[in-house]
C-alpha cells in the first residue's frame, strides 16, 4: 500500500494505487482524516489495508501487526457485533454510516469493550463513522474513530452571586472568568479565559480591563457595571467586541456577577459568541442581498402563496409579463403568467404543480409564455417551494427567463440526461432524486410513499417478431397509459428496456395497493394494432412502501426490484408487496453470517465429503466416482449443511474463494492416497457460476495440476445448467481448454433450470446429471418418467454418460434400469461422508 498518511501511518502491504497527490475520492478523503487521526481502511474481503497509530493503540496493534490479516482475526470479539453488521452493510452496500452517543452507545460499548483490556492509555469513544469508497475497481471502507482522552478536573467550581437577580451559580472548571475591582482593574483571570484571549494571569493582574475590552477606552472612571450596560447597548445583538493578543475580534455575551466572597469584587462570566454573531450578521447581510437582487437580477423572480396568489414580482417581471402588481387586487399565477407546452400548445401548470407534490419543479425546455397582446416566448421556468417551521408549504418562488437558441439547446441536453429519449418519461436517475426527496419528507414531515417496479412481459418477443419499431411504438404508447393512470402528484419513470416505476407520493399501504391492482387492469386490456397484428403485453409489478426508516434510493430500488421478483415468481400478470423492513431484515441476516464465512476461510474450518456415485451396470470394472461436497464447520464445532453458507457466499462473492479451496483440498486428498500407493479415484468437484465465468479460473486449475503432480483425469468439475447458459462463451472455452488435458466434466441438475436442450450441443461435456426433482417424482408421475427417459435417451445420442441424482427408493432403482440410466447417486446407495473415511476402506 502507498502510505497517504505521514508518519503516524501504517501500512498492511496491500496495494491500494492512491497517494497523496491523488485527486480520488478516497485520496481525498484520507487526507482529510489524517488530521483527526483514528483512520482504518478493509478492502472488500474486510482485510485491512491501512491503520493509523491513534487507532492502532486505541485498539491495542503494533506497527505491522495487522499486515496482509483479515479485520476479524484481528478483533475476534467484534465478529457477530452491531459494528460488524453495519460495517458490512456500508461495504456491500456502499453507502455510509455515522454512529454517535448517545444514540448509538449500545454500538460504541460493544466496540470500545473489544479492546479495553489491551489499551494502556484509556480514550473514550465518542463515535464511529464509516463510509464506502470504489478504486480501481476495489471497494474500500474507510473507518475513523472519534476518540479524545478524558480531562480531569484539578479544582472546584467557584461560586458567586447574580447582581441583578441576587441568585448563586456554579461555573465549571472551563469558563471564561475575568476579575475586576468596580472600577475595571483585573485582579485574576480563569485558564479559559488566558487561552481565549492569549494572554497570561500573571501579564494581566493589575491591568485595565480595556486591554480585552477596547469599548472601555471613553468611559473613564465609570463603574465597571455601568460601563458594561452601555458597551452591551451600543451592539446590535448586545454583544461586547473583545481584542486578543493576536490582534483578532471576538464578540462576548457577557454577563455582570458579584464576587461571592468579596463584596467589591465583580466576575464577568463571558460566552464566546462569535460565529453566532458572524451567523447573524451573515443573515442580515444576505436578507438584504436578496432585497437587492431581486429587484435588480436579470432574470423574473416572483413570490406566490400557498394558494397561487402573486405576492412579490420584481420589475423584469413585471416587464415581460406585462403586468404592474397592485398588492390589493388578488392575482392568480395562471392568469398573469400563461404558459403552454412548445411541441403540443396543451396548458401547464409548473408552479401549481410544485404547490401541489411540494416539491421542486424545473422545466428548462419546450415552454412558451402566453402573454396577451404580445409574440410567444420561449422560457425556462423554475419553482421552488417554501416551508415554515412546521414543515408546511407556505409559499414559492418562482423564477423564468427567455431562452436565446444557445440556451435552448443547453437546456435540451439537460433535459436529454434526465430523460428517456422514446418515451419522454424521467430516467432512472431522475427517479433516484425524487426517491432522495420522498425518503426526506418521511423522515421530516412522517409521510408515507410508495414505489412500484413493473416488469413487462413478451415485449423481447414483440422486438423479435415485430421488429424494434413495433417494440418502440408499444413503450410509447404505454409510458401514456401509465401517465394516464397516475395521479398529479405521481412520478412515472422508465428504467430499463422494458422496465417502469411509479414513485406514489402520501400515500398508505392500502391506496398503494389498489392503484397497483387498477394499473395490472389496465395493463390485461392494453394492447396495440400493428401491420394486420395485435401486440399484447403482461406485467409483474412489485411495491414497497417508504417509510422513516427507508435509507436511501438504493436500497428502496433493490427492494422494489426483489418485489417484483417475487411477483413474477408467482406467474403472469401478479403484484407482490414486500415490507422494507423484511427486506433490510433478510440483507442484514446475510451480512451477520457473511463474517463466519470470512473466519471461515482464514481459519480453514471447511470440510469435504463425499457420496459414491454408481455404475448401474456392475459388470463393467470402472474406477471409484465420487461427488466432493463442501460442508463448513462453525467455530463450536457444529457442522453447517451447504444452504446455511453457499447463498451468503454467493451473495458477498465469497464462492471464487470457496471453489478454490475445495479444489485445493480435493487435489491434497488425491495426493494422500497416492503416497500411500492405494488406486485414485475419480473426483467430481462443483463449480459456481461465478468460476465459470472468471476469465483467471483456467489458469490456477491447470497450476493446481501442474503443482500437484495429479493427473487431470482424475478430476470431474460439475457446472450447473444454468451457469453454463449464464456464461455460455466462458463455459464453453473453459470446458473445451481443460477436457484437452483430461478433465471431464458433467451438467450438473439438468433439467431444473432453462431446460436449454438446443445448448447441449454447444456445450462439449462428457455427463448429464438429470435432477433429482424428476427422479424422486418419477414412481408416482408418467411425466417425469418420460422427462428422465427423455433426457437419458438424449445424453446416449449425443454420446454422454448419464447419471440420475437424488435415489431413495428400491422402486425408483428398477425404473432408472428399465430406462437404461448409467450411474445413480443418492441415499439409497450412501449417504454423504467425511472424505478422509474413504482412506479406510
């Protein structure tokens, strides 16, 4: 790794290609951590790539302790922790957490607890922030700790007395004092106070206090009292301007108390308020820039209210519209300010609609400005509502100005990158804002939306059949319907060929529902006439509400997408809702295990066993054929079935990792036995879509052999039927590569997946594994016995062998031999074993 840090930093030795010249994100982000320091970075696989010396003795490391080690063999007692699901939700997500107290101090305990027995000097954690960054195509986590060592307190408070209110306070160790006699002379000074103003107790004992109080200077001999109620009266926020050694201007609320123990002593307690003040005069400047702009910018500005009444207009306004405002006659924003759509002359209304959806609304294109008795003008119109402290729209803003050509070609690119260019709906990044804004409003205002993901079904068949100009005519027409259908408050988008979503604003589970029901209605009695044809479409439509708890656009699209999923699971032309909650529930549930499978792995805690597959003719001597079968141990010793680890491996694209070690593993087997001069067998060893797909997997499979000394003969790979289709090129130059060495390979659950018998013949294997959903079937139903036939009959044709899966009964044995099936594997022969127990036979 190149160190962005100085030399505070530590390294792992993992390559991350950043440095301090870097203008990336994470570059930048690292630098600015630095300066905070209790910086650590994880790579994608939780390994750390950087830890900074605050964090590495906060968490009890060496320097080079954590080099090239994975983040939870390092900090075992975090793994299952509320900082490891969050951390692993930021990775996989990459989004970002912060995590403070006392909100999140169930959170920090647990953490700070996992070192405090190897922390010498104590810090107290304050917080956590975590956030995800991509570089060179590697995803990070950046990790920083808010950490400060606790200040202990070396006298008491002091006590004095209000003169105005003849009340006694207590000040903390940490505020600002200033003692003076009646007459202004300082006769002592608190260490916040020196550190405020610069100077020394023992420099300003004696002194006048116009040297921190400049005010002072004219008011000779006038009690200190007096003197500071006529500095407070000259300010305008009643503030006393103060000068520190450095020459620099603070601004105190300062506050007159008599001395509890001397009667002629006064305290002045002051409060730094010198943002505050910059904040107010900053906000006073910026109304009266605003008074400034508006009546001289060159652009129309004018304000309505919340029923559409113009209140304000500047004078360009008034100007183009044509129209003098007389505050006593009401004047509604539709009748002064006409507009009409350019390409079809249909009125609209921009500055209603963001009244009504409360939301922003720009339109930079295709409008003209109706004015009476004047040429139609084209114009860019913005509307911004505005909000009173209760969150309720209130008023808004308007702004438009002409368009020359230059600006209205600017403005249509705009529009273009926010817009499908068939259709006209909003894009999907277009909807990824309004999701923002309608997470916003229901965290602010506890309004609830709802977002509904439609899938079309048959439209690539119209594309194939109809050609792409029928396919177009058909998204054109239904992207209307769509907006037929909607409300006005409603955001119809199109993300994906044949993909829509409608964002549905203030609305509940019920209303969502029965919108969504009426739509799919709409959607059965849809169709289009073309070139003597009717083009008809299905749908599956998934919904999700968004609620306070939804967390960003992306998790609301993921959700809406696995919704919609779910509907098409269940057949054509379905609706499925999912709860949000279920759905972050199931990502959360995934992200706790994905850590075991990490220790997993480092800790070499996977086993693998091995169930006979069997000749069905026993005359033939053929050698032993097993299948290797992965099992996890966890870290009570507890063996785990595939299905409680291969999905999560899959999900957090763990299983490249997996496939290799079982590889490894079944080449060190077949080595042992070899060393021991006993007969190799034949092992049959899965690959995961994702290995056949990985461009590298050729390459370490043929090293394993080379290494191994292992004839490539001895090794079956079993690819599913539904990864070789997924990656049918890479499937098809990795099986044809290494069966040119000796590999064989097998297709595996033939049948199950795309049921693709027109890919056998691109794909050179050597076995079909018919699936075990026909065969324990079969005795009872005259289909599958004719799919097992079937697909037996086909492997023998194209000169395969063929196995049948998942055997438990004597009657299912006697068909598969009626049917002529070459081996069978299942618990009727043996059920699966350690592997190590075939060295004992």
């Amino acid at each position: 790794m190149t160190d962005v840090l100085d030399a505070d930093g530590i390294g792992s030795g993992a390559e991350l290609n950043i440095n301090s010249q870097s203008d990336s994100e994470l570059s930048r982000a690292l630098i600015a951590a630095r300066l905070k320091g209790g910086v650590m970075v994880v790579d994608h696989n939780f390994k750390i790539v950087m830890i900074d010396r605050k964090a590495a003795s906060f968490c009890g490391l060496s320097p080079g302790q954590s080099q090239g080690k994975r983040f939870y063999s390092l900090f075992p007692p975090l793994l299952g922790s509320l900082f490891a699901t969050e951390l692993h939700e930021v990775v996989t997500l990459m989004s970002a957490r912060r995590c403070s107290r006392p909100t999140d101090n169930e959170l920090l305990d647990q953490f700070a607890s996992a070192f405090s027995h190897t922390v010498e000097v104590y810090s107290v954690l304050f917080g956590i922030s975590m956030r995800a960054y991509t570089e060179d195509g590697t995803t990070y986590g950046l990790i920083q700790l808010k950490l400060q060592t606790p200040v202990t307190a070396n006298s008491e408070p002091r006590g004095v007395e209000d003169t105005s209110q003849g009340r006694s306070l207590s000040l903390a160790d940490d505020a600002v004092l200033i003692v003076t006699d009646c007459y202004g002379f300082i006769s002592g000074i608190s260490k916040s106070a020196q550190a405020l103003f610069g100077y020394s107790e023992d420099l300003l004992k004696g002194s006048s206090a116009r040297v921190l109080l400049p005010g002072l200077d004219g008011l000779d001999g006038m009690n200190i009292s007096e003197a500071i109620q006529i500095l407070c009266a000259r300010h305008n926020q009643g503030y006393i301007l103060a000068a520190t050694s450095e020459g620099d201007t603070k601004a105190l609320d300062i506050q007159l108390f008599n001395c509890a123990d001397e009667g002629d002593e006064f305290i002045l307690l002051c409060r730094d308020r010198t943002d505050a003040s910059r904040e107010a005069e900053e906000l006073a400047n910026r109304g009266n820039l605003f008074d400034l702009t508006f009546s001289s910018v060159a652009d129309a500005v004018l304000m309505v209210d919340s029923e559409g009444f113009v209140t304000e207009m500047n004078p360009i306004a008034e100007q183009l519209l044509g129209f003098e405002l007389d505050t006593s006659k009401a004047a509604q924003i539709q009748a002064i300010m006409p507009l009409a759509n350019e390409d079809t002359g249909i009125s609209v209304t921009p500055i209603h609609d963001a009244l009504n959806k409360a939301t922003n609304v720009e339109v930079t294109q295709s409008l003209l400005l109706k004015v009476r008795g004047s040429e139609p003008t084209p114009v860019a119109v913005s509307a911004f509502p505005l909000r009173d402290a209760l969150g309720r729209v209130k008023k808004c803003l308007v702004i438009f100005r002409p368009l020359s050509e230059a600006r209205r070609v600017s403005s249509r690119l705009k529009w273009q990158s926010k817009h499908d260019s068939l259709t006209g709906l909003p894009n999907r990044n277009s909807l990824a804002e309004k999701i923002q804004r309608a997470i916003e409003s229901a965290k602010r205002d506890g309004a609830i939306h709802a977002l509904l993901y439609i899938d079309l079904y048959n439209f690539s068949v119209i594309n194939d059949t109809s050609g792409h100009m029928a396919g177009d005519e058909l998204l054109k027409q239904f992207a209307r319907l769509l907006l037929e259908v909607t409300g006005p408050s409603d955001f119809v988008a199109r993300i994906g060929n044949d993909e829509f979503a409608l964002l549905l604003h203030c609305v509940n589970y019920d209303k969502a529902m029965a919108l969504a029901e009426q739509i799919l209605d709409v959607i059965k009695e849809f169709s289009i006439p073309w070139e003597g044809e009717v083009l008809k479409v299905g749908a599956s439509i998934g919904g999700i509400m968004i609620d306070n708890e939804a967390l960003s656009d992306i998790d609301l699209m993921i959700s809406a997408g696995s919704s919609c999923a779910a509907a098409r699971d269940k057949g054509r032309n379905k609706i499925h809702f999912q709860s949000f909650n279920e759905e972050v529930a199931k990502r959360r549930t995934l992200a706790r295990s994905m850590p075991k499978i990490v220790s997993a792995l480092d800790e070499d805690r996977f086993t693998l066993f091995a169930q006979p597959i069997t000749a069905l003719n026993r005359g033939i001597a053929l050698p032993k054929y097993y299948e290797i079968l992965v099992r996890m141990r966890d870290s009570d010793g507890t063996i785990l079935p595939p299905s409680e680890f291969i999905p999560v491996a899959e999900h957090f694209s763990l299983i490249d990792d997996l496939d290799k070690w079982v590889f490894k593993n079944a080449l060190k087997f077949l080595l042992k036995l070899k060393s021991q001069g006993l007969p190799l067998p034949t092992l049959s060893v899965n690959l995961s879509g994702s290995t056949v797909g990985d461009e590298n997997a050729i390459d370490y499979i043929l090293a394993g052999f080379s290494d191994s000394g292992i004839s490539p003969k001895h090794i079956q790979f079993e690819i599913t039927e539904t990864a070789a289709v997924k990656h049918l090129p890479e499937a098809k130059r990795l099986i044809a590569t290494l069966r040119s060495v000796g590999v064989s390979f097998a297709l595996d659950d033939f049948g199950s997946g795309l049921s693709s018998f027109a890919y056998l013949k691109e794909l050179p294997i050597d076995c079909l594994k018919i699936d075990s959903s026909f065969i324990q079937t079969m005795d009872n139903s005259e289909v599958d016995y004719s799919v097992v036939s079937t697909i037996n009959h086909l492997g023998h044709i194209m000169g395969v062998t063929t196995v049948a899966e998942g055997v438990e009964n004597k009657k299912q044995l006697e068909l598969l031999k009626k049917i002529g099936v070459d081996y069978i594997q299942g618990f009727l022969i043996k059920r699966p074993e350690p592997l190590d127990n075939l060295l004992l036979l």
